[in-house]
C-alpha cells in the first residue's frame, strides 16, 4: 500500500509511543506482577514472555546464552514488531513475514547481515549495548519491510532496480518511488543528489541500505529526521514516505539528537544506529 501524500512534518503526533526503555520497565514491572517472577533473578521471565509473543519461534541463540540475555534481546526485537504490527499500514503481521532470526555470541565478519528477504543475522561480538542492538535491529527488520512487509501487486517489473541482479521488483512497489528520490537507478545516484539528502554516510551506498537507515531514523531518532526534513526537501519526501506507513508513529523522538545539528542543520551521521550510542 503507498503511504500517503499528508505532510507529516506539520502534524503534532501524539508521542504515547516514545520512549521504549520507560515502557520496557512498565511492562516487565507489570510481567511481575502477573507471574511472582522478575526479569534478573528467574528463567521463568523468559518463559513467560515466549509465552505471549509469537517472535520467539523466529529467533534462535547460538552460543552461550542465559535467560535473561535471551529475554532482553527478544523484549528488543518484539518491541520493534509490535510497533509496525500495532501502526503499519498493511494488513499483516511482522512475526508471519519474519522467517528467522539468528542471534550469535561468537564473532562474525560483521554486526549483523540480512540473508534473503526475510531472515537476519545478528553477530552480538560486535555490539556494545542493548540500546545498539535495538537500533541494528530496526535498521535490519527494516530491511524486511522494504524488501517483504510493503505490498505490491503487479506482476510486472522494473528493471532499474534488483536484487543481487535479479529484477525481481515489480513497477507498483512502493519502496521504488523511496528509492526514487535520490537516485535514478540501483547503482546510478541522481546528479543532483548531495550527502545532506541522505539519513546517513552508509544509506548512500544503495537505495536498500537508505531506506533501512531512514527507517532506523524515523523510529528511533525521530526529532533529528524531523528537524533535518523541515529544511531538505528530499529528507522531507523521504521522512513523509516512511510516516505514512506508520500513520506518524515512531517509538522514539532523542531530542538530545538536536544538539548535534545545532550548528550545521547539513550534518548527517555516519551510521544511525551509532548515532548517539
């Protein structure tokens, strides 16, 4: 389904979504009381939680892992699901497009990778903090809602844009109007396209990895995208585009964001999800 053509830039959403770690305590706070257990002294936490979510059939710990790790990643990775489930504008479940997810304790070539359309691989020797994996985990589910999550319907193709080769993008996708916006084709970035028209130095590198970094903005450092969109008319399409999947919800604003295009309203990170980690 397209987003829509409102200007989100100029809508006071309500903010009841922001702020994951207050809810994550309100919500392991009320877990407590439902269950007699808490979520750093008894295995039964995780237990528990897998017992009323349905992500945790897709995630799978490789590697030395106790109960409460487990249960702190898969908190993480559902809140992400939950949030496109409860706002998205398509009629499906994150956790039926999710077909796995790999989550590693050892090392790997890199932090994270996605295998096919719908899988993922997390490699945690690379990652720092809870608050890093939660942003690697959205710039990788977004992945998923580019690639597998956004409807289309026809049968035929576009051409200018592939996966690994493949033409596999039908002309009615709506992530190719996304990708349109800086560039002219998979490989070939508009001539007019400037690093401030990108959510990041990495979302240059192709339209796919734009997308997910502008969706890990979007969700999570909503006040930077925001502020950066209201003097960029290309941050603006591209902030609206993913807005209008999600009726101008996001899970987080970061106002402290702000303070680092205080000065240079053009800065723009080198990868969002070490933003302000």
């Amino acid at each position: 389904m397209l987003p829509t053509p409102t200007d989100y830039i100029e809508i006071d959403t309500p903010e009841d979504m922001q702020d994951l770690e207050r809810i994550s305590i309100e919500e392991d706070n009320n877990l407590q009381i439902e269950t007699g257990h808490w979520v750093a002294g008894n295995g039964k936490m995780f237990e528990n939680l897998c017992n009323r979510i349905t992500i945790c059939e897709k995630i799978y710990f490789n590697g030395s892992f106790i109960d409460t790790e487990k249960y702190n990643y898969t908190r993480i990775v559902d809140r992400i699901v939950q949030f496109i489930n409860d706002n998205g504008n398509e009629d499906k479940k994150m956790e039926e497009v999710i077909s796995k997810i790999d989550i590693n304790k050892g090392n790997g070539e890199r932090r994270w990778s996605v295998q096919g359309r719908d899988s993922i691989v997390f490699n945690l020797w690379f990652v720092q903090s809870k608050k890093e994996f939660l942003e690697l985990s959205t710039h990788e589910i977004g992945h998923i809602v580019d690639l597998w999550y956004i409807q289309w319907f026809s049968f035929k193709k576009d051409k200018n844009f592939t996966e690994f080769g493949k033409v596999v993008f039908a002309i009615d996708d709506p992530s190719l109007s996304f990708y349109k916006f800086s560039r002219d084709k998979e490989k070939i970035r508009k001539a007019v396209a400037k690093k401030k028209d990108f959510c990041s130095g990495y979302g240059m590198s192709d339209p796919f990895e734009d997308l997910a970094e502008c969706f890990n903005l979007y969700t999570n450092h909503n006040s930077f995208f925001r502020q950066v969109a209201k003097s960029n008319t290309v941050m603006k399409k591209k902030y609206n585009f993913i807005a209008g999947i999600f009726d101008g919800k996001y899970i987080t604003s970061n106002s402290q964001d702000l303070t680092l295009i205080k000065t240079n309203s053009t800065r723009r990170p080198r990868d969002t999800t070490k933003l302000s980690n």
